[in-house]
C-alpha cells in the first residue's frame, strides 16, 4: 500500500509496538567484525564468533545499510518513507522491528549508553 503524504516521524512520543519502553532516539550500530556480501538484493551476513550466516532481505538490509551509530530509529523511518513512500507508522514499525531482531541475532554493537 502507498502512503503519498510525506508526514515525518518524529521523535516525541513514539513508541514501538512491541516494546512500549523503547524510544526512536536509539542510535544502531552495525557489528565491525561481520563479512557482508550482496547478492540479488539481499545481503548475505556472517557472524564468524557464532559461525552463522544470515540473509537480510532488501528491507532489512536497508535498515542494517543505516545503522552507523550517528542516525536515530526514527531517521531511518524517514529515510525508509522518503524512498518506498510508506505509512510513517509502518515504516516506524517496520524499522524498529528490524533493529530488535538485527539485535536479537547479535549484528548490532551492543549500546554502551544503555540505548
């Protein structure tokens, strides 16, 4: 479904779905030590500590692409609108349900302010 607005996301008072306690003020930070490789689209990521390999889809792997450490949860969203065109609260959704599952399996750094 398009979305035409571009309506931003911002950061005051928006919450994850899922995790009522995080902000979109969160900074991710891709792991240095990983070996990324795309192909067809998606990247192909492998953690050598846990010998596995994970494939992101376009997505995800627009999400992963932009977790420098400097660019918030919510500017990802809005990166994510301004080129798929999507509903601010999907792309919200979407971006923050990323970044937990890239932290679950362990491709993020992990915060040292508690982010």
């Amino acid at each position: 479904m398009k979305y035409h607005s571009r309506e931003k996301v911002s950061p005051e008072g928006v919450f994850s779905e899922s995790n009522p306690d995080s902000t979109t003020d969160i900074r991710p930070l891709r792991r240095s030590d990983l070996t990324v490789r795309i192909i067809d689209g998606d990247a192909l990521v492998l953690n050598q500590k846990s010998g596995l390999i994970h494939q992101l889809n376009q997505t995800a792997n627009f999400v992963w692409e932009h977790c420098d450490g400097q660019s918030p949860i919510h500017e990802i969203a809005n990166q994510l609108i301004e080129i798929y065109d999507v509903d601010p609260k999907i792309a919200l959704n979407d971006v923050t349900e990323a970044v937990r599952r890239l932290r679950e399996l362990e491709l993020l750094e992990t915060p040292v302010n508690g982010n």
